[in-house]
C-alpha cells in the first residue's frame, strides 16, 4: 500500500511539471513562426505563408512558392514586430526552399534534426492558417499550433524538374497558410520538416433522399513536409549552415520584445490589413479593419509616434482627412522633428482646407530633412495653388534633385512649365525623366502614363493654344 501511494504520488506530482514543459514548447516554436506576406506590386496579388528562424542572424527559410514572384516582402515576427527589409538569400523552386535574411533583432530560433522521424513521433505544425479569421471577422494576428502523428516516409517528386524526392506524411488537418511552417517533435522541440502541401479531395454532397447535388472540398487529414535533413542539406550547398549553432538552442520563456505586447499585436495586425488593403485598390472592408486595430494599439500606446501615424495613413486611405490630421498631430506630440510625419501633417492640413499650415509643415519636414523629395513636391503643389509659382517650380526641381524617378514632381515640373507656353522645357523634362527611369518606371503608373500621354500631345501640337491654369494635385 505504501509503494502504490508514492507511484500515485510521482505521478501526480510530474503532471504539471510535464504539462509546463509542454506549453513551453509550443510557445517557442510560435514564437520562432513567422508570417511571410509576399507582394506582387505588378499583378496587384499578395501571397501569404510561414517561416521559420534557425539563427541568431535572422536567417528565415520557407517554401519558395510563398515568396516567388514577389516585389516586396514583409515578415510579422511573433506577432508583434513588423520586418520590412527583409533580403531574399535564396528562391529554388524545385526544392520549394528560400531563405530569407531579417535585418537583426531579438530572435527566438529553432534547430533542425539530424534524422527523420520516427514513425508514430507526435508533431505539431505551427504557422499562419487562417488569416481569413483577420481580414474577414477582426481577429488579432495569430499563430495557430495543429496537432499531427508522423505516418512515415511517402516518396515524391521534387517541385518543378519532377526528380525522386521523399517527403514526411503526417495525419491531422493542416491548411494552406501552414505552407513554410515548422513541423515540430513534440518530445524534443526540433524541426522535423517543413510543412509544404495538405491533400484535400472532394465529398459527393447529397440531398436528405439521398441524391447527389454536388461535391465539396474537403481536407483528407493528410500532409507532407520536406524532412529537416534535406533542409539541411540545401542550407549548406547554398553555403548558408554556417550560422546555424552547432547545438540545439536553449528553450527560454517567451518575452514580448515591446513595452505592450497588445498594442504591438493590434499595430501589427493593422499594418498587414492596410498593406493588404492598399494592394487592392484600397479595398474598404479591410481599410476598416486596420483603422480599427490601430485605434486598439493607440488606445493602448497613446505615447507611440509610428501608431498615430499609421493610423492617420489608414485614415488617409480611407478619405477621412481631418480623422487623419488630428491622429498626425497627436503623434507629433511626442515626435515634433519626424520628418516624415511632418510631411504627412502637411499634407492632411492641406486636405482640410488650410494651405497656410500645410506649407508651414512641409517647411518643417524639410528643415528636418532637406532631401525628403515628397515634402518638396507637395509644397510646390501647395505654392503653386497660392499663386507663387516660382516658388513652385523651384521645388519641383528640388523634389527630382533629390528623387530623379519621382513620376509626380516630373510630370507637376513640365505641366508648370506647359502652363507658361515653355512646351520645349517640358518635353525635356518629361524625356528626361523617362530616359532616367528606362526600364525601371513602371508602365501603369498613373504619374508616367500621364508624363507619355503629355508628351504625345505635345509633339501632336505643332504650338499649344491653351494651356493648364494650374498644376493637377498628385495625390
């Protein structure tokens, strides 16, 4: 009776100590997840997915189809930190494997494993799978943690050249925003794979007769990863396993990197629905969104400089300027010689009717920083309005001194100098503008499609007869 009361007690006593362990794991393996959003200025098109850290030195790896194609990306780090000069190491699309390097900073990381896993190994997958949680019903960005058992080894084709490849089958639903996420040992912590495609099928949907009405998607249950050891292996053929530490790291409890680990979720949230946003065409539901978890991380974080200003910048893409002005001001408060706020200040004075204070801003922005090209434009824009057009012209020519590819100060300097019947000077300029950008200006850019669609009316007339009183607003 004794020995069975002490077993009881051992027992008793190594669940929490075993349950602690656990979400310990789970916690470092979301916070070393990331979201990767991948943007195609081009196509207007945003591709969503996960990554894992493995150093220190902020080397990131996911699938190679979440980030190719991609213009720009940004990386949402544990939820709360937004990384938006991210580099792109490597894409191989057959291996389906990138890496990509974060600009240093405090990094949770996990360690690949050695060998395959074992049949039977319990695995969770961490990642981002249901984004449209965030854009549809305002939920706060999130990573999510599903539960898995290894079923073994399947054997497929590499991505794209079609060669022998293996792959880790598990069971348990996975979606497709996992794709890039970590596949991880729930006993040891480590990477197992690299969670890369989740098998749907479809269903025959039936009526209460039983008569067939359709089919439905469904998911199998069924996933595979590409195992940590071609991770591996890829790592040092591309040369980039050498800052990965040679022992598995340390597991420490998770610490939010912010003074207020709400607000900085709620700002992150808002700053991936507004880039989402503004990618497509100022979509107004998600605009709506992001205004309302930046007012959450304002609310929370009213001393924040960068969250009154992203929140005037969403209230800016929205139309609601004076919502806009007041939000820049607040953030002003604590930020008096932000160049860039004083610029956006500028412009929302301007937008609510009040020229006297947008030029004053924008004057301030400059004497902050005398080569913030934007801040010379508009405040030509802004002179020329008030009749003091050389005023203008001269920061027109300012803004493409510092900014040679700036499409709006090009086209607002040769329409200025249209409107003064110097056709010659503004064919020059706009050539000019276009010989500088060559390849690089973007042919769907509203400021260079008006620049060419300006320069063939002006070579069609062979002496302008009328020409604009004033300059177009760029904005």
């Amino acid at each position: 009776m004794p020995y069975l009361l002490l077993v009881i007690l051992i027992c008793l006593s190594s669940t929490p100590v075993s349950a602690g362990q656990r979400a310990e794991l789970f916690q470092h393996a979301k916070a070393a997840t990331a979201l990767v959003v991948a943007i195609n200025e081009s196509s207007q098109s945003v591709s969503m997915g996960s990554g894992f850290f493995l150093s220190d030195d902020g080397l990131l790896v996911t699938n190679a189809h979440v980030v190719e194609g991609s213009s720009r990306l940004l990386v949402y780090i544990q939820d709360q930190l937004v990384a938006t000069a991210s580099k792109v190491l490597v894409i191989d699309g057959d291996a389906d494997l990138a890496a990509l390097r974060v600009p240093k900073m405090p990094l949770e990381i996990v360690s690949l494993a050695d060998e395959n896993p074992l049949e039977g190994t319990a695995v969770i997958a961490v990642g981002y799978p249901r984004i449209t949680d965030i854009l549809q019903m305002g939920f706060a960005l999130h990573a999510t943690i599903g539960s898995g058992i290894v079923s073994g080894m399947a054997q497929g084709r590499s991505r794209t050249d079609g060669h022998e490849a293996g792959f880790v089958q598990t069971t348990g639903i996975l979606n497709f925003g996992n794709s890039g996420g970590p596949l991880v040992d729930t006993e040891t912590g480590a990477v197992v794979g690299m969670v890369v495609t989740t098998v749907p099928y479809l269903e025959r949907a039936k009526d209460r007769n039983g008569a067939s009405i359709g089919s439905v998607s469904m998911k199998s249950g069924i996933g595979y990863s590409i195992p940590a050891p071609v991770i591996r292996r890829w790592l040092s053929v591309q040369h980039l396993d050498s800052s990965l530490p040679s022992a598995p790291p340390t597991r420490t409890k998770v610490v939010s990197h912010g003074t207020d680990p709400e607000a900085d979720r709620s700002f992150a949230t808002g700053h991936l629905l507004h880039t989402i946003a503004l990618v497509l065409h100022r979509d107004s539901d998600l605009l709506r969104l992001a205004v309302f978890h930046y007012e959450t991380a304002a609310r929370l974080r009213p001393e924040a400089p960068w969250i009154a200003r992203n929140l005037g910048l969403a209230y800016a893409d929205s139309g609601q300027w004076s919502h806009a002005l007041q939000a820049y001001l607040r953030g002003l408060e604590f930020a008096p010689h932000d160049a860039e706020l004083l610029a956006d200040t500028g412009l929302a004075w301007e937008r609510t009717g009040d020229p006297t204070h947008a030029v004053e801003a924008y004057r301030a922005a400059l004497n902050v920083d005398s080569r913030l090209s934007r801040a010379h434009n508009n405040l030509g824009e802004a002179l020329w309005k008030m009749g003091q057009h050389d005023d203008a012209i001269t920061e027109f020519r300012a803004a493409l001194d510092t900014d040679p590819s700036q499409a709006s100060a090009s086209y607002n300097l040769g329409l200025a100098f249209e409107s003064r019947g110097l056709k010659r000077d503004a064919v020059e300029t706009w050539e000019a503008f276009l010989r500088h950008t060559g390849g690089a200006a973007k042919p769907n850019d509203e400021w260079t499609k008006k620049i060419r669609d300006g320069l063939v009316r002006l070579k069609q007339l062979s002496r302008a007869s009328s020409y604009p009183a004033v300059v177009t607003s760029t904005r």
